[in-house]
C-alpha cells in the first residue's frame, strides 16, 4: 500500500502539473477574447503558414527518414557510428544556435559563392527570411526525430523476410519498396505526426533563421512571442490554446493508429 | 544438383572451414550438426544470402558462387519461415512468378497446383497472421517451389510443429521431392527426421584440436572432404 502512495503520488505531481498548466490557460481566457483573438488576420495568416509549413517539413522529413531509418537499421558500414551520432545532433543542439548555424551555413561566403545568393540570384528562390526558411528550421529539427522513429520502426521488421524475397528474385530494392515499406505504414504515419507535432512547437531556429515578420514568416510560436513582446497577454493565451489544441489532435491521432501508446 | 568445393564462410567470430559435398539431382539431403555449430550459415550461403570466402559452389554444374541470390534457383524456407505479414497466402505463392514478369494464366495455373499440393487451396484468399504452424510451413514451402527452383533448403522445417503435423508435412516434403525432381538439403538435429527422409546424411562436427568444421558422413553417405 505505501509501495502505491509513493509511486502514486509522486507520479500525481508530474500529471498534476500539466492539469495546472492547462486550466491556468484556460481561466485566463474567456471564449470571447480567446475567438476574437483568433479573427485577427495576422494571427489567421501565422495559422494558416503554420499548417502549410509543418505538412512540407513533416513530408520532407518522411522522404529523408525512410531510407536513411532503414540503412541506420539494416546495414553494417563503415561510419554508422558517426551518421547515428550525427542524427542526434539536431535533437541536442540549443534551437538558438541551430538558428545562427543555418544563417551562417546560408550566408557563408566561399570564395565569391554563397549558397543565399546563389538560390535568390541563379534559382529566384530567396530562403533567409522567408517561409523556406522557416520549413527548413522546422525540418532540421523534426527530421531527426522521424530517423529515430523509422529506425525503431524497421528494427521491428524481421529482416529474414526481405532475405526470403531476395532469394525469390528481388533485388534489395524491391526487397525494401514490396516487403519492407508496407509494413512500415504505422511506422511512417508516426514519424510523420511526430514530425508534423515538433516542426509545430519549434520556435527558436525560425526566430533567427526566418524572422518574425507579420504575414510573411509568422507560425503560431512566433505569434505568441510577437502577441506577448507588445503586451498582448490574451491574444497570447488565445494562439497558445489553439497550439494546445493542435497538439491534442496529433497525440490523438497517434494514438489512434496504435503506436503502444494506448497500452 | 549442389556441390560445394572447399568452401569457407566466416560469420562474425566464427568459421565454417573448408566444407564440400554434393547432393545429386532429385536426391534428399539431410544435414545434421549440434545447434549452433554452422548449419544455417551453410544454407545461407548456399542461398546467396552470405558471402563465400573461398571455394566454389555449383548449382545444377553452374558457378553460382558469387551469383546474387535471386539468380541462384534456389527456395529457401527458414526456421522462423519468414511469411510477409501483408501478403495473403495467393501473394506469397504468385511473388516469384510475378517478379519474373510470368503471364497471368500461368500464374495462376501454377498456384492451382501448388495449392493442391500442399493442400492449402481454402487458404488462398486469407493472409497469413492467423495460421496455424503447419498451414505456415506450407505456405513457406509453396512460396519457396513456386518458381521451379532446382535447390530446395529448408532449415529445421519440422521442429515447430506438433508430433501429427510433423508426420503429415514430413511425408508432404518426399512427395515434393519425388514429384518436383527439386534437390533438398534439409537441416535438422533430429536423427528420426532424417531418418525418414534422408537419400543422403550430412554431419557437421567440430573436429578437435583445431575446432574446425567438418563433414562427417555416417553410414553408406557419399561424401567428399
């Protein structure tokens, strides 16, 4: 019985505080203030940036974890130590300086190349400061969260079966495409919410790399900081529940798909 | 027919050193050997799924050596059996066919009689999550036959299977045998398995002092050192 108190109590503590959080949000704000927020433009804009920025960077991230997952998972070479560190650096590494290192990567000049000017002068595709920039810094960090989870993902496949269907005649890549990948389906839809979720909280990369400019490369994180940098408290509070309850979709959503963690 | 000639595997600290035999054309071959002491490397190998160090092999008089595995004719049906958990039992047989471009008629002409060999006709439009381990092992076996393959290896096909389903699939793999004229290296560690189904009995032991593989060939087995 006191083994359960403990344990019970102590775990209460954490659960309680996420409660807290959430109704503090809510007494804050009343539905009024909390829908008249919601019709500013500028905040509809960061909406609607927010949701097509977070499906680029999630789709992107898919197409990049996929392979490199199940090479990370299936393959023995030389220098795997060194990529599967490499992955986690994103993860790890302070948002701040994430930022700076990609505006310092795209403004580096090499000789009388850089990579800005060459994208906004040979390609027209200018990316500093503008949304690619902010689906770059979304993507940094949320594709490494998707390797992770496609890693997991194919570590969980038995490899034997892409061996029987080479000995039928495949080569290993339609060993991967016919036998691998279908299923893999959950496992893709979970890195790609995963992703979708963190590109969606990501705030200090787009800060630095993308800017806060209003109706341009605004998201909802940066609206929150812009909203609280004038005093706006209840329009704050306003896009913040709007993120908590986009949020709450995607953990759904996860859930749904039965990724363990209804169990 | 397949014939290994002084072949040498390493798998991972772990040897299988100098190993040559021959199993005949429509001929049964058993191998036998202590768990863990090389027997599946040895199918591997055979299959194309693990490189040969040194040595040649031979399947049907062709160097297949450092062929890729497709390109081997061989059917493989290992112990976990290795199903495809999104493919129904009609896939598994038709994958081969269809990876070999085959017209449709023929394929479908070819899993009619697979299916009535292995007895398995209701459970082509069923996948293969809720089948019972005999009902697995013959999808296996019907995946690993349905392209015609010269060479049949099957590891350890039996041991999951209870003692009546062990009889019936047992006779199933002689008839298969006998009526597809395919050559079968079978792996075991269970003497009344190969018993019954041997033409030809392998042994691999490790040969003291130096602990190397060895084919031992009890009886009145045709083997080459």
């Amino acid at each position: 019985m006191l083994f359960f108190l403990i344990m019970g109590g102590l775990s209460a503590c954490f659960i309680l505080l996420i409660i807290l959080l959430l109704a503090a949000d809510l007494l804050f704000t009343s539905f009024g203030e909390f829908r008249e927020a919601l019709l500013k433009p500028e905040i509809q804009a960061a909406f609607r940036l927010t949701l097509l920025t977070c499906t680029i960077a999630a789709i992107l991230s898919l197409w990049v974890a996929t392979p490199l997952g199940y090479l990370l998972s299936r393959y023995r070479f030389p220098g795997r130590w060194l990529i599967d560190t490499l992955v986690d650096i994103p993860i790890v590494l302070p948002p701040l300086v994430l930022g700076l290192s990609l505006l310092i990567l795209f403004h580096l000049p090499m000789g009388d190349w850089k990579l800005e000017s060459w994208l906004r002068d040979d390609l027209h595709f200018p990316v500093t400061y503008r949304w690619p920039a902010v689906v770059l810094a979304q993507f940094s960090v949320a594709c490494a969260f998707a390797v992770r989870t496609m890693r997991v993902t194919f570590d969980q496949i038995n490899p034997r079966a892409e061996d029987v269907a080479r000995t039928l005649g495949c080569t290993r890549a339609q060993a991967f495409l016919q036998i691998a990948l279908p299923q893999a389906w959950r496992g893709m839809i979970t890195a790609a919410t995963i992703a979708w979720a963190r590109a969606l909280g990501e705030f200090g990369p787009i800060l630095v790399f993308a800017g806060a400019t209003r109706f341009r490369t605004e998201v909802l994180s940066t609206t929150v900081f812009l909203e609280l940098s004038v005093g706006e408290l209840d329009a704050a509070v306003a896009v913040s529940l709007l993120m908590v309850a986009m949020a709450v979709v995607v953990l759904l959503f996860l859930r749904w798909f039965g990724t363990g963690l209804t169990t | 027919m397949i014939e290994l000639q002084h072949v040498t595997v390493r798998a991972g600290d772990y040897l299988v050193d100098d190993i040559s035999f021959r199993v005949e054309h429509a001929q049964y071959a058993v191998l036998m050997g202590k768990t863990g002491i090389g027997k599946t490397t040895i199918l591997e190998s055979i299959c194309g799924l693990r490189k040969i160090s040194s040595g040649k092999l031979l399947i049907d008089e062709h160097d297949v050596t450092d062929a890729l595995p497709g390109d081997r004719q061989v059917g493989y049906v290992p112990q976990d059996l290795a199903l495809f958990p999104t493919l129904s039992v009609r896939e598994h047989l038709e994958f081969a066919m269809r990876l070999r471009r085959q017209p449709r008629d023929k394929i479908a002409a070819r899993v009619r009689e697979l299916a009535e060999v292995l007895g398995i006709e209701s459970l082509l439009p069923r996948g293969v999550q809720g089948l019972s381990g005999g009902e697995s092992q013959r999808v296996a076996l019907g995946r690993a036959l349905s392209f015609g393959p010269s060479v049949l290896l099957l590891d350890e096909p039996l041991s999951a299977l209870d003692a009546d389903t062990r009889g019936a699939t047992q006779d199933l793999l002689k008839r298969v045998n006998q009526q597809t004229g395919v050559s079968v290296l079978h792996v075991t560690h269970n003497l009344e398995e190969a018993e019954a189904l041997a033409d030809v009995r392998l042994e691999l032991v490790r040969e003291p002092p130096s602990h190397r593989l060895k084919l031992r060939h009890p009886g009145d087995i045709a083997v080459e050192h």
